[in-house]
C-alpha cells in the first residue's frame, strides 16, 4: 500500500463574480468613451476555433481568446458571443451537437452552460441572425485591430447577414485593449497566484538539476510542480531552459542539451492558472558556484534591474526606464574591460545593445506579451527606442516585467567586430574570455501600486542566495 500518495491540489478558486465585475467595469468604460453613439448598439466578439491536425480527425489543443476568455470566461470553441450595451445582458451563442459528437465529448445543455459562468442568456449559433432581427440594433461594435506584439489581426465574425446592420471597426479595439491594461484587484489575486506557484517550482528546479541532467528535465520538473499541485495545465510561451552558450539564444526552446560542470543555465519558465500568465527568468550556474567571470555578468543584471526596480512609479515613462538600464550595463561593461571609449559615445552609439539587444519589459496578463502597449494616445514606438515593447507612463494596476540581460551572442559580436565605427568600442580579446558565459538575464514580474513597485514573484537574486539554494538552505534569511 501506497503510504505517501499524492496530496490533492491546492487550486486557487476564481470568484463566482469575477467576469461579472470585469463586463461591468468595462461597460462603464465604453459608454464613458462612446457616448451617445453607443445607445441601441450591441458588441460582438467571436471566440477561438477548433483547428484540425493537417488531414487527421485530431484536433490542436486550443485555448480560448484572450478577449473572449476575459469578458465571459467561456472556454468552449466555435463560440460567438454579445453584450447589449444599453442593459449590459451578456448572451453567448454555442455550437448545437449532434449525438453522436456527444457521445465522444462532454457537452453541456444551454441552461448549465449559463449558470456555470453566470451568463444572462445562452443561445445556438443558428439563433444569432434572429437575436439581432429581434434586437434590431442600430450598430454593431467589432474587435479588430492590428496587434503590438504579433502585427497580426483577429478574425471577426462574418455572416453574410451581418451585412444588414451599420458596424464599427474602430472603437472596441482601443477601449477593450485598454481595460486590459489595468487589472483589476481580483486580476491582481490571481496573477500573485500564479506567480507564487511559478517562483515555487523554478526554486525547485535550483535545487534538484545538476551537472549531467538534460536541459529538458528541467522543463519537465517545472511543468510537473504547477501541472501536478496547481492544475496548470499550460504554459503561456515554450519553455526556455538554456545552459552554456546556449544562454546567449533568446528564446532558446530546443531543451536538448546535456548541461555540463560550471555552466550557467538560463531559465526563463512561467506558468498560466485561468488564462493569467507569469514570465520568470532566473540564472544559475549548475555546479552551484559562479566563477568570477560569471559573477561580473549576473551582478551587472542584478544591479540593472534593481536600479529599475527603484526608479518605479506612477507617472514614470518605461522609455526612460529602458535608457536607465542601458546607461548601467554600459557603465558595468566598461568597468569590466569589454568596452572602451567614453561613457558619453558608448551611450551616443548604443553600444550596450550589441550585449543587451532586447526591449526592458513587456505587459503581462492574459498573454505573456499582454496587449496595449502601444494603444491609441500612448507614446508610439520611435525608431531609436524600436526594440521597446511600450513606452507608457506607468500607472496603477499595470503589471509588467522588468528583465534586463547581458548576452554574448556570437553572430552579433562577429557583425560588429567588422564595423569599425563599433569595434573601436570593443576590446575583442576581452570579450572573448566572457564567450563562455553565454547570457544572464533575470526577470521579476511587477505590480505597480500606488505605493510603489510589488514584485510577485519569489526566487532568489543576489549570488549567496542563488548559491544557498542550489545547496537546499532556506536562501530567505540571506539579506545582502
């Protein structure tokens, strides 16, 4: 007999009024913002599809739009659904099964459908066109925009009886995208959550992979502490569990290789509870103790970040928190010996982006790259700051990371070596020796409040506590 069975899982329960409050809240903020326009209309958003597998009778897992998930919560696909702007009444339309489909899949009836996620009305997909003849709204609101992140666009719902009502492409974008921005306190509890379980099991991976794993055990072991306690079936981006040189490839997903002694390893691993997303990267080095080298790197990140972290508050630009950390990698990198020059043409010619070629941070909600970064009214990208995922004012209830990285990456480093307006910069022999190192970054996922920054997740940062937590002590009581 068993006598240490698995515990059961410690589930964070979602307010039965959750989407109730999101729909409200969002309602007060169209009709703010339409005005009178809005009287007599209806909104209408189309869920995520079923996609088959090539020519299979499989389908791909499919998760549920990130709009659609976040005004209903309704995670069945082939879904349409509506809001009456002038009552608020939500009414979602559903695909009507055949029996034999029902009897392979669970299916809900409409009224279970309804009452599991406190819907006002649920209806069949074949009953739209005779809602709205019976609605006979004066316009229809259609989410359609040209996405930040991807530059792509969402399909929008096409029946050809739709052609009969006056619809508006612009508005919903922007101000659904905007609601987004700001989360709401009981978004905040869920994302504390999920940011909770994801430090635990990245502490986990630290203490248990060494020298001789595979990097893919360790995306493994991730995945297994949120899947198996918290009942986090997916991850919000592909695992990223880099060791070596291997470190210095941004989105590194092959997790193949084997990981060697005095190795740094670069994890950058989140998980996803009810759609909410976390992105944490913490460094290690895999035989528990960073050679010198490597400490000169991961302190000049640390020191980065926390310059960053310090600056934070409501009203501050993140593009000028992107030049912040900029002018303090320089400064690290010149004290290093890697580059040389002055301090004022290192910056003047951006030559910490050969080492640090990527954007500060990002939004993080219901996508890892969450919307509205650069939404309408907000300060557009700008070709100097062009790798910037947003240059917002922050503002409360606005959760985003804040990951700085130094990279050795060979290609970059090769490309700039034949450019004698950067090499000039450059000390190649010194470089060199760093090679090895292959990249650092390290990322804290932060709630801005009223009070100043609250950084949600829980890892260990400076390198004793780094170092004490690959041994197993309890890394929490070392304050340096």
């Amino acid at each position: 007999m068993n006598t240490d069975p698995i515990p059961p899982p410690r589930e964070y329960v979602i307010p039965e009024d959750f989407h109730q409050n999101i729909r409200t809240r969002f309602l007060n903020f169209f009709r703010y913002t339409v005005g009178d326009k809005a009287r007599n209309s209806v909104i209408m958003l189309k869920g995520a599809y079923k996609i088959n597998k090539h020519d299979e009778d499989q389908q791909y897992r499919v998760e549920q739009e990130s709009n659609f998930h976040y005004l209903f919560g309704v995670d069945f696909l082939n879904c349409y659904a509506i809001i009456d702007v002038d009552n608020g009444k939500s009414i979602v339309f559903v695909p009507q099964y055949d029996s034999n489909y029902k009897m392979w899949n669970v299916v809900l009836n409409n009224d279970e459908i309804k009452q599991k996620f406190k819907l006002d009305e649920v209806l069949y997909n074949e009953e739209i066109e005779s809602w709205l003849n019976n609605r006979k709204p004066s316009l229809i609101y259609y989410f359609y925009g040209i996405d930040d992140y991807s530059h792509h666009s969402l399909p929008i719902p096409d029946q050809p009886f739709l052609q009969n009502y006056n619809s508006d492409y612009d508005e919903l974008y922007y101000i659904l995208t905007e609601c987004r921005v700001r989360k709401t306190p009981q978004e905040q509890d869920i994302m504390r959550y999920i940011c909770k379980i994801s430090s635990e099991a990245h502490e986990l991976v630290i203490k248990n992979i060494r020298k001789g794993n595979k990097e893919y055990q360790m995306e493994a072991l991730y995945q297994y502490h949120t899947f198996i306690n918290h009942g986090c079936r997916f991850t919000p981006y592909e695992c990223i569990c880099a060791s070596g040189t291997n470190g210095s490839v941004l989105h590194y997903e092959e997790n193949s290789k084997t990981i060697n002694e005095r190795e740094l390893i670069l994890n950058d691993m989140g998980g996803k509870f009810y759609g909410y997303c976390s992105d944490i990267t913490v460094t290690f080095p895999s035989d528990g103790r960073f050679t010198q080298k490597q400490a000169i790197i991961y302190n000049a990140v640390l020191d980065t970040q926390r310059q960053v972290h310090n600056s934070l508050k409501v009203g501050v630009n993140w593009g000028d928190m992107q030049l912040l950390a900029e002018r303090t990698i320089t400064k690290h990198l010149y004290n290093a010996g890697l580059i040389k020059g002055s301090m004022e043409d290192l910056i003047k010619n951006s030559i910490c982006r050969l080492f640090f070629p990527h954007g500060l941070g990002h939004m993080l909600g219901l996508r890892t790259h969450d919307v509205g970064g650069y939404n309408k009214g907000t300060p557009p990208k700008i070709p100097e700051l062009s790798q910037l995922q947003f240059r917002r004012n922050l503002d409360v209830g606005m959760i985003f990371t804040n990951e700085p990285g130094i990279y050795f990456i060979d290609f970059i480093l090769q490309e700039a070596y034949k450019d004698p307006n950067k090499m000039k910069y450059l000390n190649k022999e010194r470089i060199q020796e760093f090679m090895h190192v292959g990249g650092v970054r390290l990322e804290d996922d932060i709630l801005l409040t009223a009070d100043g920054p609250e950084i949600l997740n829980d890892v260990p940062r400076t390198i004793k506590q780094v170092e004490a937590c690959w041994r197993g002590e309890d890394w929490r009581q070392i304050n340096d």
